[in-house]
C-alpha cells in the first residue's frame, strides 16, 4: 500500500540520517508520480506527500488543479525552453537547469509573470553519455553566470546518478555533489545558495541520505514499477 511504502522510506531515511548524525527534518521526500494516476497521488497525498515531482510539462499541468493547492510541485525532468512559459509560475522548484539558455529562459518568463523561479543546477557527476546535466568542471562557472539573472534564484544542485544493483556504488557520486555544493559555497557569488542537494532514488536514496541528500526523489518505492506503455 502506497501509505506503508512512504512510511517505510521515511523511516529509512530516519535511520540513514541517525547513521550521519544528520537531523531527520533536513530531509524531503519528494513523491515521484509520472505516469501514474491521479487517485494514486491523492493516497499519497492522504499519508501526507506534499512534495511531487514530474518530469513532463503537460502531464504536471494536468495534475496540478485537480491536487490540493498546498502542493509543491518539483519539475525533475529535463525541460525544453519553448515549454518553460507554462509553468513558471506553478512549480516550487525546477531540478534541471543546465545550461545558460534555459536559464535566461526561465528568468525572461518569471520576469513576466512576476515570480521568483527556485531552481536547481542539475550535474551530470557520473559523466554518463546518456544524462543531460552539466560537468563537475562548468557548474560553478555556469553558477555565476546564471546568478545575475533576475527571477532566479539558485538553491543548489541535482545528480541523477547511474543506475547500479548495488548502490554502494554510488557513493562517489552524492559525495561529489556534496563536495561541489561546498566548493560553490566557498565562492561566495551574490544570489546563489547551495542548501538543496536533490539526489537520490528508489535503489540508493538512503546512501544519498548518508551523504547529504536534502531531497530524495522516489517513485517506484511508493507507487510500484512505472508502465509507460499505457502513456505517451
Ligand atoms: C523517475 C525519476 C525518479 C524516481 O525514480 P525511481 O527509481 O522510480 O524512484 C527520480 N528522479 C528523476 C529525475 C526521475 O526522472
């Protein structure tokens, strides 16, 4: 049951934030509810979600007036420019900013709309061929550039790490995004802030948590495996 499972992970991640001396309050679950459907969010909605994490523009535009209205939603997917204008002013967060253009982007829409955009750089720390994602080397660079932006504001960074069987094996990586976060932070660069650490899945949340995971994004450890057959 989708109330057990979040139960479940949320005292995983309790105990993974014990292990790390960590408090449990620094870290969010973020419900990941693409492609399932709408009376599945609500149970997890009634076991207390408020955090829900999309990957496509028009399916989160379509969930978004038929959830509550103290819902956060968290754009986690990769985000064309010409889509950005829809959703500006209806996410909490976008998880998946990595290059300058979709930036400005974004900046020139909450510009318009009159809105501060919380947005997270999104790195490719594995330096896999099929991530989008900046490099480890470019995203301070890309920190600063994207800071003077008006409309923005940078809270942190994201990973999507590789998929492993054992998540022992990405270790490396959350600690690698740790560690760039407190490299950015040391740079001191006006209107950008590394609080947020969005990383960790299903098969290694609770090794994110040990590392410093701020948010964890988990779907298929709530609702079951994901049938994308049935969407487009
Ligand atoms: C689908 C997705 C998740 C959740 O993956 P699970 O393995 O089902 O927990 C997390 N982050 C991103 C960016 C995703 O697209």
């Amino acid at each position: 049951m989708i109330k057990d499972n979040i139960l479940n992970i949320n005292q995983k991640i309790a105990e993974a934030c014990k292990r790390a001396g960590r408090d449990t309050s620094e870290v969010s679950l973020i419900t990941v509810s693409k492609t399932k459907p709408l009376e599945q969010l609500k149970e997890a909605y009634a076991a207390g979600s408020r955090d829900f994490g999309e990957n496509k523009v028009q399916e989160m535009l379509d969930k978004i007036p038929q959830m509550p209205s103290d819902v956060r939603w968290h754009m986690i997917g990769h985000l064309q420019r010409n889509k950005v204008k829809y959703i500006v002013d209806k996410v909490y967060m976008i998880h998946s900013v990595d290059s300058l253009r979709l930036a400005e982007e974004i900046s020139k829409e909450a510009v318009k709309k009159q809105v501060t955009v919380k947005i997270l750089l999104e790195v490719n720390v594995a330096g896999e061929d099929s991530k989008f994602g900046t490099t480890c080397k470019e995203v301070c660079a890309l920190a600063a550039m994207i800071a003077v932006l008006p409309g923005i504001s940078i809270q942190g960074l994201m990973t999507i790490a590789p998929y492993v069987e054992n998540p022992e094996e990405n270790r490396k990586y959350f600690r690698k995004l740790k560690q760039l976060s407190v490299d950015i932070m040391s740079k001191n660069i006006d209107n950008v802030c590394m609080n947020v650490l969005s990383m960790g899945m299903t098969g290694d949340y609770v090794v994110a948590v040990e590392e410093g995971a701020t948010y964890v994004r988990v779907g298929t450890a709530i609702f079951g495996e994901r049938d994308y057959g049935q969407t487009t």
